[in-house]
C-alpha cells in the first residue's frame, strides 16, 4: 500500500529532490524531506489544492518561484538519482512518517532559532538544520491521512 500514486520516474524525482536539499542531514533528514513532498501531493488543501502528483510538487511555482530551492538553483537536483536515494524515495511514498515532518507541509533551513511560525503556520519540530511546520489545526484534514 502507498500514501501516493507514482512511477519510477517519481521516484527519482523525489531522490534527487531529498539528495539535493538534505543529503548533509543523512538518511533520516532525507526522509523527512521526502515525506513533506509526500504530504504536498496529497494534501487537498491551502496552496496544495492543484498539486496532485509527485511530479506537480516538486516544479510547483509559488510567488514567482519554485516551492524548492534545489529547483531554483539547480545544484544537486539535476544529478542523476543515486540507488540509496531511490531507496529513501520508495520509504516515503509507501509509509514512512515521522515526528517532525510526519504532518508538516514546509520545511526551511533558516540559519538561525526555527521562527515559531512560517507563513503563520505553526513550528512542529526540527531535525539538524531544517525546520518543520504543519497546517494550522483543522485547516487541512487530508494531510493526516
């Protein structure tokens, strides 16, 4: 069973998004990732609404710009996918979920203290430098899913 539709494309998709955006965090940081990129795809909520497959969510454009910062400056995200990235990618769209990033929808590296909040959405945790934010209670139900 998995949370999301996807192809093997997808996967490597998600594998050179997690590598390019986390591979200094290890395999847990990359998991996390991945998992917000999962809860983007089926989220049906907030700016989330017209993004329904693995594919939409990772060249999302917001304000102009990609959602992602590996998308925008390019750096790792357009290496090939590596075979342990690819095993992270199929983790994540088959269950993994964890605390912070099990509900959470964004993610940033402030360089700096996690903000409490994020675009007004509420901090729920952090791992090394990324920190994680989930909708706003009973804003985005299918998020739990």
């Amino acid at each position: 069973m998995t949370r999301v539709r996807h192809t093997s494309n997808d996967i490597d998709l998600i594998a050179r998004m997690i590598r390019a955006e986390a591979e200094g965090e290890g395999r847990l940081g990359m998991l996390m990732v991945g998992n917000v990129i999962v809860n983007r795809a089926v989220a049906d909520c907030l700016d989330f609404r017209d993004v329904r497959t693995i594919e939409e969510v990772i060249y999302q454009v917001q304000g102009g710009n990609f959602s992602f910062e590996a998308v925008q400056k390019g750096n790792l995200f357009y290496q090939p996918a590596r075979e342990i990235e690819r095993e992270l990618a199929r983790r994540v769209v088959q269950r993994w979920r964890q605390h912070p990033s099990k509900y959470a929808l964004w993610y940033f590296n402030p360089y700096a203290p996690c903000p409490p909040t994020w675009y007004g959405q509420p901090f729920t945790g952090q791992y090394k430098q990324h920190c994680y934010y989930e909708p706003i209670a009973n804003t985005c139900e299918s998020v739990y899913r």
